[in-house]
C-alpha cells in the first residue's frame, strides 16, 4: 500500500470519579496496556513501517491535568483534537451546537508534535 508511518489514537481515557466507568474509552487503568501493546507492534514491524501511538483528547477542565500527567508518563507520541463538549462533560454542551473556543485548543497546542504526518 506504501503506507510508511501510521498512528493509533484511541479515545483518552477519562478519570471519572464515583466508579463510572464510559462504554466509549478505555478506563485510566488500560492505558498502560494499550500503549505497550502498540509500542510492541511498533517494534515487530520497525522494518516495514513507523508507528505511533496516541490519543484522540478533549479538554475537559476537571480531567485535563491528570490526563496530561497520563499521556507524560506514557510518553505518547501525539494527540489529536477531537472537542466534543464545551465547559464540563457533565453539563453535556456539545460542541456541535456551539461556536467552538479557541481557548480550547491553545491548551492541547502546547504539546509540541513529534513529527509531521503531512508532506510539506
């Protein structure tokens, strides 16, 4: 196919109090799993093709700071924006009905990418 690099980016997870648990993500305890399991995937193929492994992430205020301490210790390659909700999960203002915040994204912009998926 001539795919030379290609990346994973399965949803963050989220560390949401009070035992729910999200039928969409992975749970906090997973990830570790999900990240070597991809790593060791990497490795097999280190010949044939560079992969990496990530996370789709939104901003959520009152996960961001342990989300980025999961995605640090990681060390994940990337994430992807993918906003869903605006101000809280729990008031459950979609994005899709709201103007989007810039805000937002100059949060996540601060994680530098470690490389280019584009050709330039």
């Amino acid at each position: 196919m001539g795919i030379k690099e290609f990346g994973f980016s399965d949803h963050i997870p989220c560390p949401f109090r009070n035992g729910y648990v999200s039928h969409i993500r992975m749970t906090m305890e997973q990830a570790p799993d999900y990240v070597r399991t991809i790593r060791e995937l990497a490795d097999e193929y280190r010949n044939d093709i560079r992969i990496y492994v990530g996370f789709e992430a939104e901003y959520i205020p009152e996960f961001y700071q342990e989300q980025m301490n999961m995605v640090n210790t990681l060390g994940v390659d990337y994430l992807i924006m993918g906003q869903h909700f605006l101000d809280s999960w729990r008031r459950g203002r979609s994005v899709h009905r709201a103007v989007h915040s810039m805000r937002v994204s100059v949060r996540f912009a601060r994680l530098r990418p470690l490389w280019n998926p584009l050709p330039l």
